[in-house]
C-alpha cells in the first residue's frame, strides 16, 4: 500500500509543477527604473522544479525502497536459489 500513496504523491507533484509551469507568475528583475534600462523575464516553475526533482527523490526512496529490499534480501518461500549466484556469494 505504501508504493500507491508514493505514486499518488508523485504524480500530485508533477501536476502541481505543470499548473504552476501553465498559470503561474513569472519572476521579473529590473535593472533600473521601471520602462528604462533592462529587465528580465524568468518563469517561476524553473524554481518549482528543482524542490519537485527532489521531493520525488525522497518519496520514490521511501515508497519503493521496500520492493527492491524484498526482492534483494529474501527469496520467494520455496524458490530455489540460483548456482552461480550461490557460488558468487560463497566465494565473496
């Protein structure tokens, strides 16, 4: 259950950062006063995406971290083990 809330997370972040890309504001910076001199226009999703790349770093750590622990810790009950991984490991 933990690897559906993870998804859902996951896409709300990435939704959140397309709305944020289509409606948000942009950040403007003027270099002198305004209507004289230079200004520059920046979307304000480019500082949305790094917090969102790492939110969904963490979040897909946490919420599938689990299955790839399972499946590189313990085999299936009865799964009989493979040899040349079993020869890997005894010579290790």
């Amino acid at each position: 259950m933990p690897e559906l809330w993870a998804a859902l997370a996951i896409v709300v972040i990435w939704l959140v950062v397309l709305v944020v890309g289509v409606w948000g504001p942009d950040l403007v910076s003027n270099n002198s006063v305004v209507g004289v001199g230079e200004s520059s226009t920046v979307p304000s999703v480019i500082v949305v995406v790094p917090f969102a790349f790492l939110a969904t770093w963490v979040i897909a750590r946490y919420g599938f971290g689990r299955i790839r622990q399972e499946y590189t810790t313990a085999p299936r009950p009865g799964a009989v083990a493979h040899p040349a991984r079993t020869e890997a490991l005894i010579s290790s």
